[in-house]
C-alpha cells in the first residue's frame, strides 16, 4: 500500500519558507543573500541533497542488517554542480 505524504510551505518573510511534513517535523528554507534571501535555512535544493543521502544510507544499512551483518560506522557523501537557475534563487 502506498504510503501519503503532505508539506505545507508558508512563506515567512522575504525568501525565506518556514515548511511543515505531515509527520509534524519542521524546516526553514531560505536563499543566499545573492538570490534575495538572508542564508537563514537549507537551501531546496541542499534538502534534494540531503534526501539522496539520508535514503541511500538508510537502504544500505537497512540491507546490511537483513544480511547480519555487522555496521560500526557508515557515511555518505553526496555533492554536486549545477548551473545557476535563470533566476538565481533556488
């Protein structure tokens, strides 16, 4: 069965969103200073980031454990490039 989630992004002041899960976790996004925000929060595109670790790191151990296998330490290290969106904001 597939699991629903919900996020709900309000905008707080200038560019920056404060954002809610439907699991009642909170997270404040805001821009860099060059792209009309104050650097307060995460970036989206830092949170897309963030996502590919936390999932890839979760199904690595998530695997390692159902083989038995023992995990005393793990890390993942993503990182990327990417051009300057038209705006420069995101």
């Amino acid at each position: 069965m597939a699991e629903t989630m919900t996020v709900q992004s309000k905008l707080a002041t200038g560019m920056r969103f404060e954002v809610e899960a439907g699991s009642g976790h909170h997270v404040t996004l805001d821009a860099a200073e060059h792209g009309g925000g104050h650097n307060e929060g995460f970036r989206p595109m830092e949170l897309l980031l963030v996502g590919l670790a936390g999932c890839t790191g979760m199904d690595v151990i998530s695997i390692l454990r159902k083989k038995r296998q023992l995990v005393t330490g793990y890390e993942v290290h993503v990182g990327c490039a990417r051009r300057r969106a038209p705006h420069g904001v995101c």
